[in-house]
C-alpha cells in the first residue's frame, strides 16, 4: 500500500479522533471544579482514551503496511465508541 493511500484512510480517522481529543479535553478543563472524584477521574480517563484513539489514527498513515490496516482502523472505531460510552457512564455521577 502506497503512502498515499494510508494518508487518505488516515486522514478522516486523525480528524474525527482529534475532534473527540478536543472535546475531551476541553471538558475536562471546564467541568473540573464543578464535579467529584468520580467524575474527574472518568474525565481523564476519557482524555487518555482520546489521546491512544489519535495516536492509533496517526499511526494508520505513518506506519507502512502491505494491505489496509484493518486492526488499527477498529482500534480507532473502538476508541471512538468507549468514549462515548465512558461519557454516557460519566452523566450518572
């Protein structure tokens, strides 16, 4: 697979994990004073989970690869996924 092709898959994937990075990660400073242990430590876990969910994305157009890379494309679905779930959890506390 050509370089280019990997940075054409990557490229939505860095977006949409970037906007969920941003997200976390602005939330968690905003919310911060407002909330309990819980919530904060959910919060930053969503915020690690955002950070591997990027770095996985990053990954699909820098690391060369023979076929399309399917592990690290579901790893970034599955990162996407359990923080929204995480996020979910997060409104009970």
């Amino acid at each position: 697979m050509t370089a280019w092709i990997r940075w054409k898959i990557a490229t939505p994937l860095i977006g949409l994990s970037v906007l969920v990075l941003i997200a976390a990660v602005f939330g968690t400073w905003a919310w911060w004073s407002f909330n309990g242990p819980i919530y904060r430590a959910l919060s930053v876990i969503i915020c690690l989970v955002a950070a591997a969910t990027f770095a996985a994305a990053l990954s699909v157009g820098i690391k060369p690869a023979r076929d399309v890379p399917w592990l690290r494309i579901g790893l970034v679905g599955l990162g996407i996924l359990t923080n929204f779930g995480l996020a979910a959890l997060q409104d009970y506390f």
